[in-house]
C-alpha cells in the first residue's frame, strides 16, 4: 500500500514537472491574446465604412484612396488565421502583410483629408477619427500581450522539464510571435502617400 502511494506520488511529481498542465494552460492563453489581437483588427475594419463615407460626401475627389482603402480592408477581413494556424510563419506573415495593407490605405486616407479644413470639423469625423486612433491603441497592445503570451508558452515547448510533456503528449510547436512590417521604423513619406512621388 505504502509503495503505491509512493509510485502515485512519484508519477504525479514527474508529469507535474514535464508540463502536462503548464503547456495547455499557455497555449491556450496565447490563443486568446491572439482573439484579442483579431478582435482589435476588425473593430478598425468596422469603421472602415463609417470613414470612407465622411470623407466621400465631403472630398469626392479622393475616389482613388477611398478605392484603395476599401479594397484593402477586403482584403484585409478575408485573410483569416485560425488557432492551429498560429504556428506557420507563412500565414501569420499573408495575415500581417494584409493588415499592413490596410494600414497604409488609412494612412494615406488621413493624410489626403489634411486638404479638407470643413471635413476636419465635422464632430461626426472628429469622433471617428478618435475611434480608429482608438483602435490602433488597442491593436498595438493587443500585439504585445499576444507576443508576451507566444514567448511564455514557446519558452514552455522549448525548455526542460516542460519540453518532455509538450513533444509526447501534445506534439506542441512553437508559435510564431507577430512581427512588425519590414520597415516599420522608417517615417512614412508624405508625398508617397498621396502618390506625388516622381
């Protein structure tokens, strides 16, 4: 009796420290940072529509931006990742590229609208423009929690003892952390964004 009590004990020190529990238990917080982070996006693409249309019926002239943003954000709804797909690089970058996008469709958009003054002040746009900045706020922390959860459970599925448990019970693989567009650091060029570049 004693020695089985012992073997039980033995055996559940063992799993406890091979990551049975603590495996799961990040894998499934990084998903839900990674809800977060889609729910951030598509709350912007949801005011998409409300924007174009404010600055449609005061600047009709920018019908090109507003087809480039709309397409974008097309674009940008389709692109999809499901739970599984947060461990392959090349899904995670067509989703980021297609965000990226979108935010450059809306860059140039805000910047065209400078032209407007009367658009400017319009409390309907000044509303809207306060929504989508505070959007962008919440995207940007929802990437970084979502990133701090990846690196939490990838230090998991890579390091001993939880290593043991993530390869044999689960097959866990690392998740790929959401990467800032390539050239991200560089201030965006004014006179490229409108399309008077030479």
């Amino acid at each position: 009796m004693k020695l089985r009590a012992a073997i039980v004990l033995i055996s559940a020190l063992l799993l406890s420290a091979c990551g049975l529990n603590s495996v799961p238990t990040a894998e499934e917080a990084a998903k839900a940072r990674w809800a977060d982070v889609q729910n951030g996006y598509q709350r912007r693409a949801d005011l998409i529509p409300n924007i174009a249309a404010t600055v449609k019926a005061a600047a009709g002239s920018e019908g090109r931006i507003l087809t480039d943003v709309t397409n974008a954000r097309a674009k940008a709804t389709s692109i999809q990742l499901a739970p599984g797909d947060l461990t392959d690089p090349a899904k995670m970058q067509a989703f980021g590229a297609a965000q990226d996008q979108l935010s450059g469709a809306i860059s140039r958009l805000l910047v065209s609208v400078e032209a407007y003054p009367q658009l400017k002040s319009q409390e309907g746009w000044t509303m809207l423009i306060r929504e989508l900045a505070g959007s962008e706020n919440r995207i940007s922390v929802a990437i970084h929690d979502y990133n701090l959860a990846v690196e939490a459970y990838n230090v998991k599925v890579r390091t001993f003892p939880d290593a043991i448990g993530a390869r044999i019970f689960y097959g866990a693989k690392p998740m790929v952390a959401y990467q800032a567009r390539a050239g991200a650091e560089i201030p965006p060029n004014l006179d490229v964004m409108l399309g008077n570049a030479n």
